[in-house]
C-alpha cells in the first residue's frame, strides 16, 4: 500500500487538507482521532496512563481530562516521554488495523509527530502541510483560546519548522485561500496515484 505521511506544525491545516484528499475518494486516516480512541473507558491505554500519572489525570466521567493531563506534562519533558511510551504503540497498532481495512489507490495518514518520531519504513511520501510560525500562534489563540505565551509554548513543544521542511518529500503552503489549497492537493493527488501505481 502506497502511504503518504501528512505533517505539520500545530494549527497549520492538517484537517483541511486531509478532508480534501477524502474528496477525492483516498482513505484518510488520522492518528489524532485513533489518540483520543485509544484513551476511551475501558480501553487498555487509558488505564496504564492512569497507573503511570495517577488518577487525578482523570474526569469525573471517567475520561481523559486532556487539559489536566496536558498541564501535567507540558513543561515536563520526562513525563510526555512517558506518555508517548504508553500512547504511540497503541495508536501505532491501531493505524495499521485501520489501514489494512482502508484499501484505496492510496492512503493519507495522518501523523502530526511524524517528524518527531523520525522516518519510517510504513511511509512512502512525507507531505508537510506549512505556515508561518506567526499564522500558527494566531490561529491557536483564536481557536483553542489559549494565551499567547501557551501558543508560543506549543511550538516549540514541537519539531521546527526548519525541521518539518527538511524532512518533507512535498510540501503544502497553507496560508493563502480555500481555492489555492483545493488547487495543490488536486495536483499532489494526481501526482500519489501515479506514485501508486508504478
């Protein structure tokens, strides 16, 4: 199966891109959702994070209070590693569950911490979706309401975008309109289901 890996920095429009490859009938699957899935009660992941860090990481619902977890480990790098330890193999196993039920000429995954995690054998395209750094902190502020300085820390929270634009085999300038965007992942598509075929 031919795999494009999406990326990008926090708020640079990984959904929407993702939703207008699903327009063009290629299955999208999205780690960021099969995260939260893995967390549900009775799942096996939410009980060992809640052995790991205790269960004030809990909601009175018996969910993932993901702000207090967040909290827990924003500035407290040892304790995400551990987190990533408990979560990333769990999703990792259910992305490849999905995958193989997926089908299609070809597949987005969606892979926010793909660069992070370093390149991997399952992925053959790295598609890094990009804005300024800038567009990045206003577009968190607006849309999950947070300070400044908590947007800022979310960035650097993550790879660079140096980082994310080395590691791209294709990129996706996201900051112009809806019709320019619609106009590259057209172009990317044609390009993956040639890729997919040879």
């Amino acid at each position: 199966m031919f795999r494009v890996g999406l990326t990008g920095g926090i708020a640079s429009g990984k959904t929407a891109v993702a939703n207008l490859f699903a327009t063009h009938g290629v299955p999208v699957i999205d780690t960021d959702i099969i995260a939260r899935e893995v967390v549900e009660p009775g799942q096996p992941a939410l009980a060992t994070v809640v052995d790991a860090f205790g269960t004030g990481v809990l909601a009175a619902d018996g969910r993932l209070d993901r702000p207090r977890l967040r909290e827990r480990i924003f500035g407290d790098a040892e304790a995400r590693r551990r987190l990533e330890a408990i979560l990333h193999p769990a999703i990792r196993a259910e992305m490849e569950r999905q995958s193989r039920a997926a089908g299609g000429p070809y597949q987005v995954l969606v892979i926010p911490l793909l660069v992070e995690g370093g390149r991997q054998n399952h992925i053959n395209r790295v598609l890094v979706v990009d804005v300024p750094e800038a567009t990045q902190i206003e577009r968190l502020v607006r849309r999950d309401g947070v300070s400044r300085d908590q947007a800022e820390a979310a960035l650097r929270a993550q790879a660079s975008r140096d980082a994310r634009l080395a590691f791209a085999d294709d990129v996706i300038e996201n900051a112009g309109d809806l019709a320019a965007l619609e106009k590259r992942v057209a172009k990317l598509h044609g390009d993956y289901l040639r890729r997919a075929g040879a």
